[in-house]
C-alpha cells in the first residue's frame, strides 16, 4: 500500500512539472508567433507609405516650361525584412522623366534618385504604428556638362546635377476599426534632409536648399482591406544660408502639394491621381531655379 501511495504521489508530482512547462512553451511561441506577423505586418506599412509612381500628360500645368508627358517610378525593394526583427531595409529607386514639348520631343536631363532606407520599428502596435527612418539618397541627371553657363544662368539643356544627403524621419499613424468593410487611416511623417556631408555639384553652393525640414500628412480611406482613396498634404522649407534668401524668404524657400488620388472598384492599386502645388525650388534637379505653382492630372500606383 505504502507503494502504491508513494507511485502516486510521483504521477501527480510529474504532472504539476509537465503541466507550467507546457503552459510557459505555448505562451512563448505564441508571443513569438505574434512578433513574427506584427514585424510582417510592418514591412506591409513601409512600403504601402511610399511616395506613389504617376503618369501625367502634359505634366505640371502652368509651369515655366512645357511638357508632353511626366512619368514618375518608384519602388520599395524590402532587401531585409526578416520578420523576427524590428529592422528592416531596403533599396528604394525613384526615377522622374520629362518630355519636353519641343520638336525633338527631348528628356534632357531625366532625375535620377537611388538610395537605401533602415527602418526601426518603435511600437508593438499595428494599428497605432509607429517607427523611424534612416535614408541615404544620391540624386544626379546624367549628365556632364558644366552646370552654369557662361553668363552665369543655369545650363538645362546638358549641365550637371548631383547631390547625396542623409535623410532622418519619424512615421506614424493610426487605423480605424473596420465598420460596414469600410476603415481609414491617418499618416503622419516629419523628417529633417541633409546634404552638406557629402558631394555635391559645385555650382549649388549657397544657391540650394541643402536643408530641410519636412512633414507629410495623409488621411486614406479602405473598402475590404483595398484602399478607395487617398489624400495627401506635404510640404518642406529649406532651412541652410542661401545668398540673396534671407531665413523667410518664402517663394525660394518652400515647396508644398496636396493631391487627392482615387481608384475604382475594378482598378487593382490604380488611382486617377489629381494634384496642385508650389515649387520655390523645382526638385526636378537641374532645374532647380525655377519657382512656379502648379496643377498636375494623371494616374498613379503604389506598384
């Protein structure tokens, strides 16, 4: 008898053992599995907060020179995305053509922009996100031309342009609760943009906006899980000494856009795109003297 009480006692005492051990492994993978689609879910929001590509006829109206048709690529390449981890990076190219409306029906000098983002997510919320940026981005034309003419003017039709600069950036944003299969989001981004570390063509010395302070605000609105439609606030101000532009010299200084981009139930990541804005510094890069508001009509995608 005497046994057979001591063999249960053993029975009962293994199964309290075994039984916190099981409990602590299926709270560990679970937390381990929600970590692994939240950092998943986070790559989805990086690249869904990408500047979007766009076709537009005729380009920018009402702008100093006269186009045929602007087209806009960009993409985010998530090299590293492992979902295990808060980081992530990727390779983000950003290429704008212009046809100018002449007989030849030229590019000229397309804008050529390549670089690489880190990503830190800060939150543990998908909903509420919250992370920050790192960018590095060399911005050239192709081409190799002096960059100032003779007479001192910027040379368009075959001058150099180039520059690379650090850009540091903070995102978040809160989505909405489905309700009827309809939910929006609110975006946020503010980000400072520096130049001065690295090359840059000589001729935009003192007449460039090397830096500045940027914010971007976005409200979009989703019908099962497709985004319907999206609008967009942005603007950025060159903070640097420039000559001739004292620290509120506003028309040389900033540059701002809203647009508003819409897609139709039977269109897959397309949106009819319609955007106004003002350049005091055209970013279209040898250009960049140029000053002039702007309304531009086209179609867009997040690719």
């Amino acid at each position: 008898m005497k046994l057979v009480c001591l063999i249960v006692v053993f029975y009962l005492t293994g199964i309290e053992t075994v039984i916190p051990q099981t409990v602590n492994s299926a709270t560990r993978d679970s937390l381990i599995t929600r970590r692994y689609l939240r950092n998943r879910e986070y790559s989805d929001i990086y690249k869904e907060n990408g500047d979007l590509s766009y076709i537009s006829p005729r380009g920018e109206l009402a702008g100093p020179v006269k186009y045929i048709i602007n087209g806009r690529v960009t993409k985010t390449y998530m090299i590293l995305a492992i979902p295990e981890s808060p980081v992530a990076f990727a390779i983000v190219p950003d290429f704008t053509v212009k046809v100018i409306d002449e007989k030849s029906s030229g590019v000229r000098t397309p804008s050529l922009k390549l670089g690489g983002t880190l990503y830190f997510r800060l939150s543990k919320s998908v909903s509420n996100y919250k992370y920050a940026t790192l960018k590095f981005t060399h911005h050239s034309n192709g081409q190799d031309g002096e960059a100032l003419n003779s007479n001192g003017t910027i040379n368009t039709h075959d001058g150099n342009f180039s520059t690379n600069y650090l850009t540091i950036g903070y995102n978040s944003g809160r989505k909405t609760r489905a309700l009827n299969a309809v939910s929006y989001s609110l975006n946020h981004y503010g980000g400072f943009e520096w130049h001065k570390w690295f090359h840059y063509e000589k001729a935009l010395r003192n007449d460039y906006g090397f830096t500045r302070v940027i914010y971007d605000f976005s409200l979009r609105r989703y019908v099962r899980q497709k985004e319907n439609w999206r609008a967009e606030v942005g603007m950025n101000y060159a903070v640097n000494a420039m000559q001739n532009y004292d620290a509120f010299s506003i028309k040389k200084r900033i540059n701002t856009e809203a647009s508003f981009n819409y897609s139709f139930p039977f269109m897959n990541n397309v949106f009819l795109m319609a955007a106004m804005g003002y350049y005091g510094e055209d970013p279209y890069n040898i250009y960049y003297r140029n000053k002039y508001s702007y309304f531009r009509l086209g179609v867009s995608s997040g690719l």
